[in-house]
C-alpha cells in the first residue's frame, strides 16, 4: 500500500470515527421504530436527559488523560444541589446562592487536587473518601428535605430551549465548555502538557512540566463543573434534595472511557468524548422509545464501560501479536502502556 | 527534596517518631487500644453502650461487614480494588430470599446456592480483571452496575418479607453459642481461615508478592493473572456468605439492600491498615477495622449524633487513615535512608 491509502485505512480504524459510524446507525435504528424519533422536541428530551453527565465528562476526560481519577463528581452535584436549595430557602437570592455553590465546588476539587498533588494519595483512593465526605455534608445541609418552588426563570434555564431552536440552554452550556476545553487540550502547550503527564510523568517533570500545579487545576476544574451540573439538574428538576445525582460516576466514566480515552492516561480526545455523550444519549432514547426498562440501561451502561476498555486492550494485544509475526521489532504486547493506534490523538 | 529533609531529619530517635513508628507496624494493635478508649469515652455517655443486646447488634453487623472486608482486603493487598461487593451482598441476598419464599431450595442448599452465586460473580470479577486486563476500578465499577441491574430487573418493584421465608431461618440471626453470635462465630473462623492461608501458604506469599511488585513477582515465576482471578473469586464467594448472612439478618430483602456497603468496607479495610498501594496488610487488621466502624456508627446514634453525619464520618475516617499510612510510609522510607547514611 502507498502511504496515503495507508494513512486513509489507518484513519477508518480511528476510535472517533467507529463512534460515528455507531451513532449513524443508532439514528437510523431510532428513527425505525419510533416515529418521533427524528423530532426536534425528542432531540432536546434525549440531550436534556444526560445533560449533567456530559457536562461532568469534559473535565473528567483531562483527568484522566492526566492519569488521575476522579470519583467524587457525583456526590459535588448532591453537594452543590443541596446548598443551592438551603441557601435558596433562607432566603439568598438564586444568583449569589449559584456563585456560592460554584466555590464550593471549587473548594471540593482543591482538597481532592490537594490530597492528590500535595499529600501524594492515589486519586482513586482520594475520591473514594471524598465522595462519601460531601455526600454526608449534603444530608447534613439538607438531611431529608426537598427544596422546590425556585424562580421561574431559573427552572426555565433548567428545561427551556433556546426560542425557535430545539437545544435545551444546558446543551449551549455544554457546546461552550466543549469548545473551550477542546482548544485548551488540542490547540494549547497546556493541553501538550496534559498529554505529557498521561504518557509519562516523571519524564514530563524532568522536561520541566509542573505537573502537580496541572493536576491540581483540573481537579478544580472538575469540582466547579461539578457543582455546575448540581445547578443545571436543581434546574431541570425544578427541586433539590441531598441524594440527586446518585450513580452519576459511573456513567460519565463510561462516557468518557467510550470517547476512546485511554483509562491508563496519555491518550483520547474531546470531540471522541462529544461523540460518545451523543451515543450515549441516543442509546437511551431509543431504548426508552421501544419501553425497554431502566433496569436494562443501567445494565448496558455496565456492560459498555467494561467492554470500551476490553476492545482496545485486545486491539492492542492484536497488534503486538501482528508486530512480531511481520518479524518486525519485539513489542511488548502487555495491555499496560502499550503501544497502540486505535485512538492516539 | 527528600535527600534534604533525610539529612535535616534526624528525628528518627525522638519518641513520638519511635511511637508513630510503632503504631504503623502494629496496627491491628493500635486499633484495639483506640476501640478500648472509645468505649470508655462513649460508655461514660451513653453506659446503654456496654449493654449485652447492644453488643451483640454491634457485633452481628459488623461481622458481615467484616466477612466482606476480609475477601476486600484480599484484593487491596494485589494492587487492586472491588466495588462491587455491594450489589453481590444485595443480589445474593435477594435471590436467596426470593428462592426460599418460593420454596425452590432447602435452607442449606439456599446457603450453598448463595455462596456458590457470590463464588461465580466474583469469578467474573476476575476474568475482567486477569483476562482481560482491565483496571480492577473500572471492572467493578461496570459490573457493580451490572449486577445491581440484574437485581433490580428481578425483583421489580418487589420485596420478599420476613413472614415468607421458612419459620426459624432467620433465627440464625440472633442465636448464640456460649454467649457468642453465631455471625460473629462464622465470621472468626473465616478470618482464622484467610489468615493462616495469607500467612502460611505459597499462595499467600504470593498474593503479597504480586501486590508490592507485579513485575518481579512475575519474573520470579508466579502468575500474576491466576493470582489475581482467585483474590477476586475469594473476594465474591465471601461477599455471597456476606449476602446470605445479610438476608438472614435483616429477613425483609428489594433491590436496594445492601446500597453502600462498599463504602463501609473498603473503609474497614483501609482503617484496619492494609495499605492501599498493596503489598502489605493483614486481614484481621480489615476484621478489626470493620468491627471498630460499627462501634463508632452505634456510638454516634447512642450519643443522639445525628444520622446524617454517618456518611460524612465515613469519608473523614477514610481520608484520615489513609492519609496517616501515605505520611507514616513516606517517614519510614526517610528514616530507613538516615540509618543506612549514617
């Protein structure tokens, strides 16, 4: 093969590019057997369903594109809720209680980024403690309350659309962080950075990478957004309570891993994770449309996180396998690190 | 940095270094003596604390939680993690009462049918992990999900009750022999059992070995991947003891029992001083920890705590222990490089 044709085979096996290809086939599924599947009304619904998962994938993705974890953003949206709604009730007004939670969430991320960077604690071993510490302030706040009645203009933001346009102002948020994110991760020296901590962080501390101040920021990143989408789901539901966004993790994990980013750090990239949200989102619909039970998505959604790691680990180990019978260089073929093409950036 | 501060710290003579010292090594030691003096503390408050009945409550539960933590701690010790004993402890227990109040087993084959459920869940466990080299994290996280699902698509909106199961199943529960909870009875020998095999076998050893370093373990000869798939078998066929025990314990069983319960284990494990990074660890230590989360969540209903405060609790006794292990590890190393400079 000549190297373009080469280069173009090489590009259909892109992470990115299979994704589309199942999310094509998915909307065509959809729309065979629901009619309403192709409307604009059903479009927001299926958006709006997973809005604050997909909002939580984007900082999520630096993280783990850094090597670290973070399992805490679920319990920062019970958190983040829970606060708004007491705050709310005491009277604050909606907008300087909003600016509130947003710090607390900044503050969450500073003491998973501080116990991460600083006191040198796995990130997973972090934000398996901390999880529970803001769940348990969040029932703290609110114990077994329900704050409802917010003003309408902010459960409009919740569950409105933009006039004329069927996409929910959530989804604007999302398009706007997704944007900024992209650029700063693909367009930026810190992005380079970001890629540098991932595939090798002693080496990229050696090339004079501050890798503890990165790290550090994302985890703030991701504390904020957090609480952003603990605002974004008080709005939508038009309430708060201290158990909202319960099991939450778990399916912006898969989002993120199903984007094509790899879970050992290093590699994956933003408009994979954009595409593995839409997936996501239609999937759900299309199930919900054909009264599949929530017990069977919760059950895919498990089933895909597994799968999304297996499959490039095995393409890998193909690959490796492929190598040595070319009689090329020995490579190692161990899943850990290895050398792979199915997503690199 | 840490040359500096091995030089400038020749605090390694100091008492409350040697103590501190002390105290890392012998955690299972300073557990106990930390349990002793809450229960005084709290005893002084709330004397109802001591009392035989509480006791017992205290014990019952944490021997499940314990049983658990054992087979957890197992895993943490190879490097990795189980999340999924949750949704074990919930389906086993479920599906145990279910067949029971359909009268499809026996109450023995519904142990052994429990157990052997928990066993096959956990092999799966492994097979994502060893086979196909997942990050254990991610594995469990996905079929934590995965099995909960199973669960709830089998029980719907259901639940079985007491009144449905077999009359003196759930006497189990509160019998005793010789003034000792069976739970707590079963839950000893188990832990005895672990031990000694951690302790005393070629493949405790080597569970040890794969945990502190997979690499030389390896090329020392042990299969790392067979090594990791039994922890996480031993790991789910405890979780599915844990599950019939949980059934029994609480006798009304949905979908949702159990929710949480990793949290509490993988904070006993962690409390009793098995250090999260692996390698080292004792199970008796996670036992311990078990046993002492259960005495603080009584205490704090004892002494009028309000609930809410539990989860937070757990999530600060987490961070603190593990916290603790990382500084105590990292003065250790320090001052093992000052004794070897001197």
């Amino acid at each position: 093969m000549n190297g373009r044709a080469r280069r173009w085979v090489a590009s259909l096996g892109r992470w990115e590019v299979l994704l589309l290809a199942v999310l094509i086939a998915l909307v065509v599924y959809g729309t065979t057997v629901s009619p309403v599947f192709l409307t604009g009304r059903n479009f927001a619904n299926a958006i709006s369903a997973v809005i604050e998962v997909a909002i939580m994938s984007l900082p999520m993705a630096l993280i783990i594109i850094a090597g670290e974890i973070d399992l805490s953003v679920e319990s920062m949206v019970g958190l983040s809720a829970s606060i708004l709604g007491y705050l709310y009730a005491a009277g604050v007004p909606i907008e300087l209680a909003i600016v509130v939670v947003l710090i607390v969430g900044a503050l969450g991320g500073l003491l998973n980024g501080f116990l991460v960077t600083r006191i040198g604690l796995p990130s997973l071993v972090v934000t398996l403690g901390t999880p529970a510490l803001y769940r348990g302030l969040a029932l703290v706040v609110l114990e077994s309350r329900g704050i409802s009645q917010f003003p309408e203009w902010f459960t409009g933001f919740g569950f409105g659309t933009v006039p004329g346009l069927p996409i929910p102002w959530p989804f604007v948020v999302y398009l706007a962080l997704a944007f900024v994110l992209a650029v700063l991760l693909h367009g930026t020296w810190v992005g380079r950075e970001i890629y540098a901590i991932g595939k090798n962080q002693a080496a990229a501390r050696f090339s004079g990478v501050r890798v503890a101040r990165i790290k550090l920021w994302l985890f703030v990143l991701s504390g904020t957004v957090a609480a952003l989408a603990g605002v974004i789901l008080t709005a939508r539901m038009a309430s708060a309570r201290a158990d909202v966004g319960t099991g939450l993790t778990l399916v912006v994990v898969t989002i993120v891993l199903l984007g094509g980013v790899d879970i050992f750090g290093g590699r994956g990239t933003i408009p994979g994770v954009v595409l593995a949200f839409l997936t996501l989102a239609v999937l759900g619909n299309a199930l919900r449309l054909t009264n599949v039970s929530s017990d069977i998505q919760s059950i895919v959604v498990g089933l895909l996180l597994i799968v999304s790691v297996v499959i490039p680990t095995l393409a890998r180990r193909a690959k490796g396998a492929y190598d040595r019978a070319q009689g090329g260089r020995r490579l190692p073929t161990g899943s850990v690190g290895g050398p792979g093409e199915m997503a690199s950036p | 940095m840490s040359d500096a501060a091995a030089l400038a710290a020749p605090t390694t003579t100091s008492p409350v270094s040697r103590l501190l010292g002390a105290a890392a090594r012998q955690r299972e030691l300073s557990l106990l003596l930390v349990l002793g003096l809450m229960a005084i503390l709290v005893a002084i408050r709330a004397p109802q604390v001591l009392s035989a009945s509480n006791l017992t409550d205290v014990s019952v539960l944490a021997a499940i939680i314990a049983i658990a933590a054992v087979g957890e701690a197992m895993v943490v010790i190879t490097r990795n993690v189980d999340l999924s004993v949750e949704a074990v402890i919930g389906l086993v227990a479920f599906t145990v009462a279910a067949a029971l109040s359909n009268h499809l087993l026996s109450t023995q084959a519904a142990w052994a049918f429990g157990i052997g459920l928990g066993l096959v869940l956990g092999m799966i466990n492994g097979i994502v992990v060893a086979v196909f080299r997942v990050p254990s994290i991610v594995a469990t996280l996905g079929t934590l999900s995965v099995y909960r699902g199973i669960d709830f698509l089998l029980a719907g909106g259901k639940q079985v009750t007491l009144t449905e199961l077999p009359p003196g199943y759930t006497n189990a529960a509160r019998a005793t022999l010789v003034g000792i909870p069976i739970f707590v009875l079963i839950a000893v020998a188990i832990v005895a059992v672990c031990a000694l095999v951690l302790r005393q076998t070629r493949f405790g050893r080597s569970v040890y070995a794969v945990g502190s370093n997979p690499e030389a373990a390896e090329i020392l000869g042990i299969r790392t991947a067979l090594v990791t798939f039994v922890v996480f078998s031993v790991s789910g066929l405890l979780s599915g003891e844990a599950g019939v025990l949980w059934g029994i314990l609480f006798g009304t069983i949905n979908a949702t029992a159990a929710t949480g319960v990793t949290l509490q284990v993988v904070a006993a494990v962690v409390v009793g001083g098995v250090n999260i990074f692996g390698g080292s660890g004792t199970v008796v230590g996670a036992a311990l920890g078990a046993l002492f989360l259960g005495f603080i969540s009584n205490a704090l209903i004892l002494v009028r705590l309000s609930q809410f405060w539990l989860q937070a609790l757990y999530g600060v006794v987490i961070l603190i222990a593990v916290a603790l292990d990382a500084f105590l590890l990292r003065r250790f190393q320090r001052s093992a490089t000052a004794r070897r400079r001197r």
